[in-house]
C-alpha cells in the first residue's frame, strides 16, 4: 500500500487567497495518514471511491457524495484501488459561515459539474 503526505494546498496561507482547489490521481491502492489542514476542506472524489476517518466516524465516499471537513480537523484518507480526487480549501475567515463539524454532503448534478471544472 502506497502512503501518501498530505496536500500542501491546504496549509496554504495567503489572504490574496480565500478559495485553492487542487486535483490528485493516484494509480494504486493508498493511505494519507491522519493530518489536518489550516483551512477547511472539500473532498470529493469524482469517480472513486475512498474512505475518510475522522475520530472514530468512517464515511465512504462515492462520486455522489463529498465530505466537508473544517479547518484544522484532524482526517484520515484511504482507498482500495485506484483514486481521483479533487478539494476544494477555504481560508478559516470565509468558510466560517459554514459548517463547524464535518458533514457528509450528497452532490447534485450541477454542483458535481462546478467541482469537475
């Protein structure tokens, strides 16, 4: 199994800017072993599925559904195969308004499209 380090991204501080996606494709079964980011995070991972450890929650997410996970949470990323994943990272200040805990979100149709672009 593969071990992973956690994306850079997400420990990106820079007021000029609030929102950093990043996309990552990866050929083999793997693991991202537990970490936290300084902004929060959405996970989505547009046509795997992969699991995501958050204390002792697992949720398993398909390409219908994502996981918001906030600022400086400790998580857990892992898949049984082949895995794409794309995240979206929001500066503390902006995401404040949403949530506080992690939630786990099913995608619509267009929402799935905005995050594929």
């Amino acid at each position: 199994m593969l071990i992973l380090s956690n994306s850079s991204e997400g420990q990106l501080v820079d007021p000029e800017k609030w929102i950093v996606s990043s996309a990552a494709n990866i050929q083999e079964e793997h693991k991202i072993p537990a970490h936290q980011h300084h902004r929060a995070q959405l996970l989505f991972a547009p046509r795997s599925h992969v699991q995501v450890t958050i204390a002792d929650k697992t949720w398993a997410l398909t390409p219908r559904h994502a996981i918001w996970i906030p600022a400086n949470i400790n998580h857990e990323v892992s898949s049984a195969g082949a895995a794409q994943y794309r995240c979206i990272f929001i500066e503390p200040m902006a995401a404040n308004c949403l949530f506080h805990e992690p939630q786990f979100l099913q995608l619509t149709s267009i929402f799935t499209a905005l995050i594929n672009e």
